[in-house]
C-alpha cells in the first residue's frame, strides 16, 4: 500500500510529529509512505516531498494580509505537488493541514474530485469549515453552521488587515470540500467529530482518533539535570505551547504568576524571543526545542501542567504530561478536557482565574504521586502511538478494499 500524506510540516511540532508516527507505522508494516510538506528541516523516514519556496509564501501571506484569500495562493507550488502525485500514484492521499501559505485548495481538490482516489483528512483544527479562522471558540462564533460573513476574528489567523472575505471563502471551501467522492474525516476528539457533525461536511464518513504519542520516549524521567541546566528551583507549574499568545492563555498564565506562592515558579516552554521582556520575575520561559528527552524531562520535573487555552481541539501536550506523569489542569475548551479524567487533572471553566488557582492548591495539597500512575496508565491506554497510528492504516485499508 502506498500512502501520501500532506501537512505543513513534517516531523516538527504536534502534527508534523503526527504525520512522521504514521509514516513510520506504515514503513513498519512493509508499506511505502511519502510525506508532501513546506517545511522539512527536520529528517524523516517517509519520502519527502518540499512543497513551495519562501517567496512563494510570501506572495501568500501577503494575498491573505490584503484579500484575505488564505488557501487560494501557491498556485505553481500545487501544480508541481499535483505532478509529483501523479507520479507516485498513491492508494491514499491523508491530508492533514491544508492552511499555512503553501497550498492552493482550488488546484488541489480539483484534482482530488477527479482523481477517484481515496482521501483521509484529519482535521486539527476548524479552519477547513469556516470562512477565515483556524479556531472560534475565543470569539464565541457559530456562523461557521450556516455560513461565514462579518468575521469577528479577522485579525486572528490568518491574518487579514484589510479585506474581510469571510462570505467568498466559505462558499468556495463548501463548493471544494464536498466535492470529493471518496474522503473520510478524522476527528482527534469528540468535540471536533460534533462540529464537523453540524458544518457542510456532515454527509461524509467522521471517525474519531484520538492523537498517539510515542510513551516510550514520552514517559517519567529524572528531571535534576534538566533543573540544573535550567535553574528552575522548588516545585513548578508547566505550560506548553508552539506559540504563545492570548488564546494560548499567557495572558492567564501571567495573571497566575502574580497570585501564587512565590515558592511556586512557572515555566514556559516555546516562548519567543520578543515576548521573554514581557514576562514577570516568577515565569522562567524555555526556547521551542525538538528534542523529545529534554522535553520528557521538563514534563517529568513540573509538579503541574496547566493548559489555559481558550480554543483548541485536542492539545497534544496534554497527552504527553500524562505519559510523563504529571496531572494536567486545563480550561474546559474544545476537547482539552477529553485527555483527563477526575484520577489524572482538573477541569476549570474558561477564564475563571480564580478557579484556576484553587486548582493549583488543590493538586499541590494532593502532591503530584496522588496522581502519577492514574496518569501514565491513561496515556499508555488510550494514546499510545502504535494503538492510534495502527487505526489509521486500518481505515486505509479499508478504504483500498472499498476500490
């Protein structure tokens, strides 16, 4: 069975790492996988394919900061892409996100409607059924449902200053995205398989598969070596994001940092360079890193994970404070709270900080072994990456079946 994947990434960040643990499922099982990606520094075992150039993207965003027209760019680029798929000839094309300036969604699905072949599209975020955003939740929308128009988060990604053509893109994703015959959706929580239950893609098969980490590499660890390196003291509240912004909470976080115990220090992993100024003496920010044991070792170390997002769908990280095992205390948005249960975290309602913070004392007076084993059980059950990954190859296979 040969499989194309195509995602914005490959082997980096939450999803990219998604697309590599499936292509390296695949291989395992004496498949071929491919990988179509712009960005691709990181090294893969599936064949790459580099989609676009940075001028190329460029163009795009600039069409998206102007017009916002975000996906109808890059045309070249897909062309090029749409001939390498053609070459390789694959049983199944998985998409996984379509969105980040390297894609042009008329060319691509075009050809997929007359391609009869099977699709997979894993949606991790909202953007392919909306007319402008990649999440809503923050600005409490639900014009997705019947049809975009005045967006109220135009500024949000993608970005657009000028135009809103929130109404035009809608129409042209609907008339694009229900034109392939043969595509089955994924959805990695329940909450996202609800929505795409009542957007224009409701007649499609929707599966839900919870996203996998590898617990073998995600998994409790020493941590002293790691605080040294860092100089994190005592016991210490986690939070981590690719980017940190409002709807990542930071705002909250920092809010957080000023109420608690001064003993009690909070580290962010994956703040930039221009947002460390503005961080408080109690926060210690750490830079993005993709290396998995340093990772562990942070997760392994912090006595919390705290993950104040206020949109979202299934935030990998939680998953993987679990594997580590530390309890995780998330807002109640999208399918964050999906990854817990009441043995392994704490659901709090959105933006409540003093919820928050009662409970953080709650989890401290428990001590994090009360929850330790509850949490690396339930990650090694229900997310380990061998279980999930394999679920998608039987959907390919069925899929293939199907022909």
């Amino acid at each position: 069975m040969r499989v194309l994947q195509i995602n914005t990434t490959v082997n980096s960040g939450s999803h990219g790492r998604i697309a590599e643990q499936i292509g390296l499922a695949l291989i395992e099982a004496g498949h071929e996988s491919y990988i179509a990606a712009a960005y691709t520094a990181r090294p893969s075992r599936s064949q790459i394919i580099k989609t676009g150039f940075d001028l190329d993207r460029k163009l795009h965003g600039l069409q998206t900061r102007i017009f916002d027209r975000h996906g109808f760019g890059s045309g070249a680029s897909t062309r090029k892409l749409i001939n390498h798929i053609k070459d390789i000839d694959p049983d199944i094309i998985h998409l996984h996100n379509i969105h980040g300036y390297y894609l042009n969604i008329r060319y691509l699905f075009d050809y997929l409607g007359l391609a009869n072949k099977p699709v997979v599209w894993t949606f991790h975020d909202c953007w392919p059924f909306t007319g402008h955003c990649s999440h809503f939740d923050a600005v409490n929308c639900i014009k997705w449902k019947t049809g975009c128009f005045s967006c109220p988060n135009k500024h949000g990604y993608p970005r657009s200053y000028f135009f809103d053509n929130s109404r035009i893109n809608y129409r042209d994703k609907k008339e694009l995205f229900t034109s392939v015959p043969r595509m089955m959706l994924v959805a990695p929580s329940q909450w996202m398989a609800r929505h795409l239950g009542n957007s224009f893609l409701k007649n499609n098969e929707i599966k839900v598969i919870y996203n996998g980490i590898d617990t073998d590499n995600f998994r409790p660890i020493n941590a002293d070596s790691l605080k040294e390196k860092y100089e994190i003291k005592g016991k210490y509240i986690l939070g981590v994001a690719n980017i940190w912004n409002k709807r990542k909470g930071l705002d909250d976080l920092i809010k957080l940092s000023s109420m608690i115990q001064s003993e009690l220090q909070i580290v962010l992993v994956g703040i930039s360079r221009s947002k460390e100024g503005m961080l408080p003496d109690g926060i210690k920010s750490i830079s993005r890193t993709e290396n998995i044991d340093e990772l562990a070792a942070i997760y392994s170390g912090a006595d919390i994970f705290v993950n104040p997002t206020y949109a979202d769908n299934f935030p990998t990280t939680n998953i993987e404070a679990l594997a580590c095992g530390t309890p995780v205390i998330t807002y109640n948005t999208g399918g964050s709270p999906e990854a817990i249960d009441e043995n392994t975290g704490i659901i709090v309602n959105r933006g409540d900080i003093e919820g928050l913070i009662c409970t953080v004392k709650e989890v401290l007076k428990n001590g994090k072994n009360h929850y330790t084993h509850a949490c690396r059980e339930r990650a090694v059950r229900l997310y380990n990456k061998n279980d999930r990954f394999a679920d998608y190859i039987s959907i390919y296979r069925n899929l293939v079946e199907r022909t």
